[in-house]
C-alpha cells in the first residue's frame, strides 16, 4: 500500500503534559505502519466545554502511514489508553487525547470514525497548528491545496498561545 497522508491532533492538560505528549510522540513514531511523522508548533490553549480545568498543550502531527483510517484511529486509541486516558466527562481534563483529524483528503460519517473530525473547525487550538503544518514542503501536495486555502483566510482564534518547553 502507497503511504498516505493524515493528520492528528495531540492535546494533554494533567499530569506532565509536554512528557506525556512526548511519550505519545515515541509510540506513534515506533507503530508498524507509521513511515513519516512531522511535528506542528506547540500552543497552549485554554479548556473547551468544561471550562474549570489546567491549560492544554497542543498540536497536530502530520503523519505518512500505511494503516489504514480505522487502523491508525485503533492505534491512537491504544496509545490513549497505555498512557492513561480515561473517559470520564466529555470534554473534561484528560492526560492525553489523539485524534485523526484527516486522512488523504477522506471523508467518512460511520459511527466510530468521522472524516475530518467533525469538530475541527470550531477549535483554534487544531486549525492553527494545522495552518502551520501545511505550509511545509512534504504538506504541499494537491490532495491539500483546498484546506490550505480554506485555513488561509481563517480569523486566529483565541484562547490559544504559542508554547515551547523552557
């Protein structure tokens, strides 16, 4: 199979943040079927939904993989859950959380898997690490050129910083 292109957004806001979205980082680039992984900016944002809760730290990894859709979306779900997520308030504080966001331009509406994510639009803390990440050249294809347009002349959001570790 061609490696195809899909994009996941990261986000933690318990525990060691940025050393639990690293650790998800080494899983993700050491599963079978994942043969590229290029990294966003980092920014932490504030919480959505529930509002009493820790900062986020986000961003979205662009991914070149031979898994399928709904095999890469199990092997984000086995990271969750090896590094701790529980499932408890939608929304709620979680101490990582991997979503595919795209895969090659699919679009899919079952009931476990839904293509683009069906919330990536209302959030900045996904549209502006994405908006960077597609400015890379290996993000520079066809199969992106109308997101790319999209996100071009999308308002910056709020609630959401630039981030780096000190």
């Amino acid at each position: 199979m061609q490696p195809a292109q899909a994009f996941i957004g990261i986000g933690a806001n318990l525990g060691d943040r940025w050393g639990t979205i690293g650790a998800a980082l080494g899983r993700l680039q050491a599963t079978a079927g994942i043969v590229g992984v290029e990294l966003s900016p980092v920014y932490e944002s504030d919480p959505v939904g529930v509002l009493e809760q820790p900062l986020f730290l986000n961003l979205v990894a662009g991914v070149e993989t031979t898994l399928t859709p709904e095999a890469l979306l199990q092997e984000l779900l086995a990271i969750e859950l090896e590094l701790g997520r529980k499932r408890i308030v939608r929304w709620g504080p979680r101490r990582i959380d991997l979503d595919l966001l795209l895969y090659a331009g699919e679009t899919r509406q079952d009931p476990g898997l839904q293509l683009p994510h069906p919330r990536m639009f209302e959030r900045p803390f996904v549209i502006e690490p994405l908006r960077a990440l597609l400015q890379r050249p290996g993000f520079q294809g066809p199969a992106w050129a109308g997101l790319r347009e999209q996100l071009a002349g999308w308002p910056v959001g709020g609630g959401i910083r630039p981030w780096s570790p000190a």
